[in-house]
C-alpha cells in the first residue's frame, strides 16, 4: 500500500475514533453513539476498552508531585450488571452490584486530582487516600462527607501532616407527599454543621459544594451513570474504562467555564487545551 494511502487510513481512523469518544463523553450511550457514527458496535466497545486503558495508565503517571490548597472529596453511586440486592454471590465476586466512584477535586484549579472505584467500605477509603496522598507534595486542606470511613483512613496516610474537615448535611422528611413521591424524591437538606478532624482548617473553605457539581457533570456526561433507566453498566471493566475517558476529557480537553482554561493548564500539567485527536494520539503514544 502506498505511504500516502497508508496515511489516509491512519488520519480517517484517528478522526472516526475521535468523533466515537466525543459522543461517549458527551453523554451518549454506545448503542446512541453507533447511530450517530455508523461505526460498528463491537468497534466502539473495543475503542472503548482500549483507550480507557490506556487513559488511565497515563493519568496514574501524569497527575502527581501537585502543590495544591484545597481538595474536596466525594462519592457517587451507580451499579453494574444488578443492583445490589438483585445479584448472587457469584455473580458478586464477578464485579456486579453497587459501583462507587470515589472523587477528590482541586478547588482552585477544579483538577480531578484522583478517584476510586469500588465499594463504600474502609478498604476503597484506604486505598483511595493511599493513592491521594501520593500525588500531592504539600500540606493542604481537605473537606469531605460525613462518612465515617473517612477519618480512619485520612489519619492512615496523612496523619497531623493536613487539614482535614467534614461537613456534615443535617436532612428532614423527603420533599414527596405521595409514597411514590417519595419514594424517588430526595430527602430534603435542612442545615448543616463542620467538624474539625486534624489540624487548623479554614472554616470559609469547608464545602463539597464543587465535587458535588463535578458529580453531576459526571451523570450528565456519562450515559451510565443516568438513574431510572436501562443505561447501566453491564461489566464492572467498562464502566472503568468509561471513568478513566471522562476524567482524561475532562482535565485535558474540556475548558472549564470559569477558569477558561483546562484544569490541566490550570495546574501546570501542560500549556495548551488538548484536543480529542491529540488526547488519543498522546495516550497511546505513551503506552
């Protein structure tokens, strides 16, 4: 095959999978995306698998030795396959059931510093602040939930050495008056209080307000994470694959609306915004 021909095929292959991954970003599902694309299913699954590997791989690398002030941390749930009263044990030990994506966001630069996937327990709290803890270089003060697995495992791998906060909602009657209302209406916050855990943090900067937001940029850009709908995940491995694409998109190729840049320029991770072609061209170069 001629060079030039050889280098068509490269530049149109490089454009479809681009045009694939902005859909999956965007918070299209992969059946959604194959009809926007024409481009087969198994196709896209694979691209899928593929670059969310590698996405992730450079991540874990690329994110560290931060000089940050404030992180804020959360949790979002979603499930694979069933919900986790619906599955066995075997199809447990699988990777089916209830899927949480632990989160910790830079408040000034809005950098997806980290995050976790796994359950809600101490185990995923430890090794979500392990890996934290090893991407940051400086003192800093931290806000999360109320969840009490949070202490333990921030006092494990950082000890006195930060400024750990917890805010903690105070919640009333679901807003519903029918059962069904409130069956699927959210309880109603009606007050809050902070609890200092170690050091001295400042008390104008305990919030999650902003790793809450970025929780909902995350349902709205991935389709699997939609509630009351058939969009789940149905593998636990594509479902990481999916994470890994999102936080890549989101800290290198997406301008935030009130930094105007990146929070990966933001951070002196790099000096331009990344488009999609360069973000795949980048990612796989480096693996």
């Amino acid at each position: 095959m001629p060079w030039n021909t050889c280098r068509f095929n490269k530049l149109r292959d490089l454009r479809g999978s681009a045009q694939v991954l902005r859909c999956l970003v965007e918070g299209n599902s992969i059946r959604s995306t194959v009809r926007i694309t024409g481009v087969a299913k198994n196709t896209v699954v694979k691209l899928l698998c593929d670059l969310g590997c590698a996405c992730a791989a450079f991540q874990h690398n690329k994110v560290r030795g931060l000089r940050i002030c404030r992180i804020q941390c959360d949790e979002i749930w979603s499930f694979g396959y069933a919900k986790q009263k619906n599955v066995s044990e075997e199809q447990m030990n699988a990777g089916a059931g209830d899927v949480w994506t632990w989160t910790a966001l830079e408040a000034d630069t809005k950098l997806m510093v980290s995050y976790m996937l796994g359950d809600r327990g101490i185990h995923t709290a430890m090794a979500f602040m392990k890996d934290l803890a090893e991407r940051i270089s400086n003192r800093f003060q931290m806000t999360t939930d109320s969840h009490r697995v949070y202490v333990d495992a921030v006092e494990e791998h950082f000890g006195a050495d930060i400024y750990h906060a917890m805010l903690v909602k105070i919640y009333g009657a679901s807003s519903g008056s029918s059962e069904t209302e409130m069956r699927y209406s959210p309880a109603t916050c009606i007050g809050c209080r902070t609890a200092t855990i170690a050091g001295n943090p400042n008390p104008k900067h305990i919030s999650t307000l902003l790793v809450e937001r970025q929780n909902l940029n995350m349902s709205m850009g991935m389709r699997r994470f939609t509630r009351l709908a058939n969009a789940f995940s149905k593998k636990l491995q594509n479902h990481a694959h999916a994470v890994a694409i999102y936080f890549m998109y989101y800290n290198f190729c997406r301008v935030h609306q009130a930094l105007h840049v990146t929070p990966a320029m933001e951070s002196g991770l790099t000096d331009h915004v990344w488009s999609i072609e360069k973000m795949i061209q980048t990612v796989e170069n480096s693996n």
